[in-house]
C-alpha cells in the first residue's frame, strides 16, 4: 500500500509585493516547483517558465503569501496563442 502525502501548497498562487507571479506546480519536502503566471484580472494563465524553490527559504519569507486560486486557469499553449495574438 502506498501512502500519498498530501500537499498543501499544490495549486495555490505564489503573491510578492500585492502582485501574483507564480503558481505552485510542485510540493515535496525540500522544494517547491513555482510555475510563472500572468494574472490577466479575469483569469490566470500558466506560462511555460517555471523554477524550483527552496522549500523552507520560500515558506518562512514574509514577503511571500501563498493564495487560494478563485479565478480560472487556462494553459499557454504557444501555437493557439501566437494566433490569436496576430489574428492569422
């Protein structure tokens, strides 16, 4: 029987300064996997860049907040996008 440990900061959005920049993609026991995000107002949406993170440097910095996510999410997908952006 395998055990999953639950993963409290899993989905939740990363907060600095009042400004959302990431998403947690990631959650172990020494790091965490912060995708980057732009916060379009209406919607988040997950860009392809992402880092890990000290896990204990990120959670103990009190400039960081970690967020419930109440917007949707959509994925950048570079092709559908670039379209749109360029109207073709």
């Amino acid at each position: 029987m395998k055990v999953v440990e639950h993963s409290p900061l899993k989905g939740k959005l990363v907060e600095v300064a009042g400004r959302i920049i990431g998403m947690v993609a990631e959650d172990n026991k020494k790091t965490l996997l912060i995708r980057q995000v732009h916060d379009g107002g209406k919607e988040i949406v997950l860009l392809e860049k992402a880092m890990y993170f000290d896990r204990a440097f990120i959670t103990n910095a009190y400039w960081i907040k970690f967020r419930d996510n109440k917007l949707p999410v959509r994925s950048f997908e570079a092709r559908g996008d670039i379209r749109d952006f360029f109207d073709l």
